[in-house]
C-alpha cells in the first residue's frame, strides 16, 4: 500500500486548474526494463542489448508502456489521493523520447481544469497534463489524464 | 523474442484501411494484478483483495495500465511486424470496464487509416484502434495507437 502523502486527503474541491507540482524519483536500470518487456513488449529493442544497439534507437530502451506503468507510480505515490474514484482515461499519450537503462524519472503535473459531475453529485473530475521528466530534464512521456474524485462531504449546520 | 506470426514480414504497403483482425489470449489472475500493481499501481483495489471488496469496484480489479500493456503483448505475438519503427503515441485511451481476476483478453483491431510519411521516405504510419475484450465479449478497453512501418524496399527493374 503506498504511504500518506501530502495529497492523500484531497477531495475535488482542492484541486486548482494552474497548479502545477512536480515530484517522483524512479530509476530504470536494465534489469528492470528487460523484465517488464518480457512479460508485456517483447520487442528486440526492448529485451536484447545487442539487437537494440543495431536498432534505429542505437540501444536498449524502456517500453513507452512501461514509462506510462512508472508515472501511475509516482502519482500513487505522490498525487493521488485516498478519495479518487479511478479514471476513464487518458488523451494525447506520446512517447516523445527513449528512456534508457540508468535513467531516473520524475512527473511535472499540471492541473488543467476541474469539473463537478453533472449525473452524480458526490464526484468531480479533474483533467491534468504529465510529462515525465529524465534526469537531463528531457521530456519523455507525456498525456493529458482524467481523474474522478469525491466531492467534499458537506459538513451539518450547527 | 517473440515467435513469427502471419503479419511478421509486412510492410507499410501491407496494410489497408478496413482492415479488421482479432487475435490474442491472455490469462488474468489474482497473482499477475497483484505484481504488476504492486510496482506500478499499489492503489487498494488492485493490489489488496480485501479493501477492494469494500472500494466501488466491489472486488480487486486489473490496473488500467496493466490491460494497456497486455494490448501490447498481444499486438507484439499477434500483430506487429518486424518492420514496425515503433509509435508515437497513442489518443482515447479509454477504460470501459474493469478487469478482474479469471478474466480472459483478445484483441480486436481496425486499420482506420494509412499514411506514407511527408519527410521521410522509408516509411508511412498506421492508424488503427485496438478493443481489448474479455471472455464475455465486453470490451474492457479501447484506444487509437499509430505505429510507424517501413515501406517494402523497391525492386531493382530489370
């Protein structure tokens, strides 16, 4: 289970359209990005050196599904908070450079715009753009994202 | 490596608007949700049985990117050709309905268009949408991907 983290207990209404926060610290090594590929993008630039280095990506590098698979991690870790109500999906995913072994990852994630339900009373929606950033500051991945969030409960009147 | 398949050996030209393929078969259990979210998704309903019965999903569902990468896996062993110059990204990425343990995928794909590239003469790019559908026939997930293929080398004229 992920540990607290400043975001934890956001409801919809905390979320700001021009926030923008940065966080996340994953490393890919080798090893990480051959076990990944075998089970799920067994390609040869992703799962064998010596191919990869005759690839046009000169190479080994990370699935572009595994980059997405390490920024869900850093917003579990960091951003997603323990009222989300999951997502309906993502928009303009691109994989705008090659993540290599040795790399280290982090998010800048900007709030978009936020939207209250207009069928269900007790969630909002927020719509967010990630980019994935390499330790060269180089952006690698990025997506427009959609989340849902609950609403915070009114409190009684005294 | 992954083994050949019927559209190993195809090329840009290969490909053609309409198209419709369904391939693939991959098995989900408890254990294959639970690693995958463990390392890229540790939210309560995808890696603990027993929050995830209490959560809205009613039960421990697959990580949303989990499904995404295993699309992939089978478009690698199904699909993809050798040919392939990898994506750049993928648009309406949508996820219709949850993935639960004992769940079986199959991909279902529509080539929606071809395109030879403006600037780079060796190859063109293929949109398709890809449906990930389960053993009831429900599609769990959908979206747009293009993936660039070299173009079939020219023939030297006799």
């Amino acid at each position: 289970m992920p540990g607290k983290h400043p975001y934890s207990e956001r409801y919809f209404e905390d979320y700001t359209a021009g926030e923008i926060v940065e966080f996340g610290d994953e490393s890919v090594d080798e090893a990480r990005i051959v076990n990944f590929a075998r089970e799920y993008d067994p390609q040869a630039f992703h799962i064998d050196p010596v191919a990869a280095a005759r690839s046009p990506f000169g190479g080994l590098v990370a699935s572009g599904w595994q980059t997405a698979a390490l920024m869900m991690r850093m917003m579990v870790d960091h951003f997603v908070s323990s009222h989300s109500l999951g997502s309906p999906g993502i928009d303009e995913l691109r994989f705008l450079a090659p993540v290599r072994p040795g790399d280290r990852l982090r998010c800048r994630l900007t709030v978009l715009s936020t939207s209250p339900s207009k069928t269900k009373a007790d969630r909002g929606s927020i719509t967010q753009k990630v980019e994935v950033l390499n330790q060269a500051g180089v952006a690698v991945l990025s997506c427009i994202g959609r989340g849902f969030y609950r609403r915070r409960p009114e409190t009684p009147k005294s």
